[in-house]
C-alpha cells in the first residue's frame, strides 16, 4: 500500500520531505566519484596562467556548471605529476579525465587505454587519433594566413612554428606552406620556439639574420607573434610597412598588440566548453562524435 502510494505520488518523495539532493552523496550513489580532471602535460611555467589556458578552464567551468561535477586541474609535466595523475586514474578518483597540451609520443597519451574511464583529448596528440577530442581547424587556419598574406602581394614570407613534436604546430605549419604553394610563392624559413613572447622574438632574430628580405611572418600564436613585433621594432622594420605579421589564436593580447594583431582566430573558450560537454556525454554512458572548431581570419593594422 505505502509503493502504491508513492508511485502515485510521482515518485518524488524528495519535495514533500523538503528534502535537498547532496551532490556527493549522490555521486556514491551511483558508483560516481563526482569530479574530473583536467590535466595538462608542458614545461612551461605558469601554464594555468597563459591565456589560452585560462580561457580553455573558462570554457570548461561553464560547461561543468550544468552539472554536479567538480573540476580538478592537474599539472603533469615531471615524472612524480604524471605518476600522481596515474594514480589518479588507478584509484578512481575521478569519473574522466580531460588532456591538453600533449607533445611527442607523451606518456599521458596512452592513458586512454589503461584508464578505464572516459578520456577526452583536447587537440590531437602527434600520433594516432583518440577516440573523443575536440580540436580547431589548424591547418585550415594556417592556410587562411597564407591565402591573405598572398593577396596582400607578399612574396618573402616566414613562419614561427612552435615545437615540432607538437600536433599544433605540425598541423599549423602544413596549411600555411599549402597556402604559398597553391600560389607559387616559397616559403623563406622556418624557425621554432616555445608557445610565449619570448619564443617568438627569439625566432624572429634567427629569420632576420638568415632572411633579411622578408616581408610577412605567420606565427603560430598570438604570443610569438608579439614577441616578432617587439623585434621587428627594435631593427627598425615598419610594420605592415614593411613586413606583414599574422598570429594565431585572437586572444585579448591581439587586440593590444602594437600595432594591434591580425591573426586566426580560434574559439579556444569554445573548445574547453566542447572538451567538458563531451566528456560528460561518455560519462553517461553515449557515444560522442570527435568534433573540429572552425577558424577564422581576424584583420586588424599587423597585416591589413
């Protein structure tokens, strides 16, 4: 008689009791720890800090918003972080787990397999294509730099590539030279640095003095094409003048940058939010699609 009358009820006893869902005990409930990790392998310091990190926890906060779930950041870049993170994974002490900033045959990239939960990856690794990830079309972002750089009549161009065991970078890399080649334009030099200011100004020293004639940079972030400007200033090079610079990523730092940036435009915020929404989709047990964010080209005084 009382199952009888609670099924009439609708079977929402909570209400009438005043009663208030607590998020972990309801996570025991269902055999769910109640959070995921976000975990990021790199050496550069202050990575939660750089921008497009914090856009990309921005992003994923929003999205973990609609749930119950807690975020936990992880930095894994050193032996005893990546063990920790392991362990992690061994003592489920999470539901799934969120990967960026991967380089080379990364370790934490076979995490996937050994971690029987959801894994999400944020950009592909170098090798091999995880079953979820969400990425930005890099190589049609790169391309688009190069498409505009050629209608502004630029024929000594360059590019600042980040590392080269990163996806990112290979993929960026590969769209711009497409580019040149389509239009019979070659392209001068490549030099490589770490994705900061610092990395892009040392890459634009090495290009200057190996190719004084060029005429347009593409840099594979907004960072290292500040850092390009900074010299380019300092060696009394005019900007769009005499030489064209384009970044990647349009984060705020762009639209400061003097002169203020052109450059590929990615929805990084989108891209973390994407990440957390697919992850709680295989939490739930569905199957998500892979899924790749358009970029676009965001023109500004560097490359008019």
């Amino acid at each position: 008689m009382a199952a009888g009358r609670l099924g009439a009820l609708g079977g929402e006893p909570q209400a009438l009791l005043g009663y208030v869902p607590n998020p972990t005990a309801r996570a025991l409930a269902s055999s769910k720890v109640g959070a995921v990790v976000l975990a990021a392998s790199s050496d550069e310091t202050g990575l939660f800090a750089d921008p497009f990190f914090a856009e990309i926890i921005v992003g994923v906060s929003a999205a973990l918003d609609e749930t119950d779930l807690e975020l936990i950041l992880v930095l894994a870049n050193t032996p005893r972080g990546r063990s920790r993170l392991q362990q992690m994974v061994r003592s489920r002490r999470a539901d799934g787990i969120m990967l960026i900033a991967l380089r080379g045959d990364d370790p934490l990239g076979r995490l996937a397999e050994d971690a029987g939960m959801p894994v999400v990856f944020g950009g592909l690794p170098l090798t091999g294509e995880p079953r979820w990830y969400v990425d930005a079309d890099n190589r049609g972002g790169g391309r688009l730099a190069a498409d505009h750089l050629v209608r502004a009549g630029r024929t000594g161009p360059v590019m600042i590539t980040g590392q080269v065991d990163s996806r990112v970078s290979v993929a960026r890399e590969q769209g711009f030279t497409e580019g040149l080649t389509l239009a019979g334009i070659p392209l001068l030099g490549v030099s490589s640095g770490a994705f900061q200011v610092e990395g892009g100004a040392e890459a634009m020293e090495r290009l200057l003095d190996a190719h004084p004639q060029v005429d347009a940079v593409f840099a594979a972030s907004d960072g290292m094409a500040i850092g390009a400007l900074q010299v380019l200033r300092r060696r009394g090079r005019r900007v769009p003048e005499d030489v064209s610079v384009i970044g990647f990523d349009d984060l705020a730092g762009a639209r400061h940058a003097n002169p203020p940036l052109t450059t590929v435009r990615q929805p990084v915020r989108a891209l973390g939010h994407e990440m957390a929404r697919m992850l709680v989709s295989a939490i739930d047990g569905q199957d998500p699609s892979p899924l790749i964010l358009p970029t676009r080209l965001t023109v500004r005084e560097s490359a008019p």
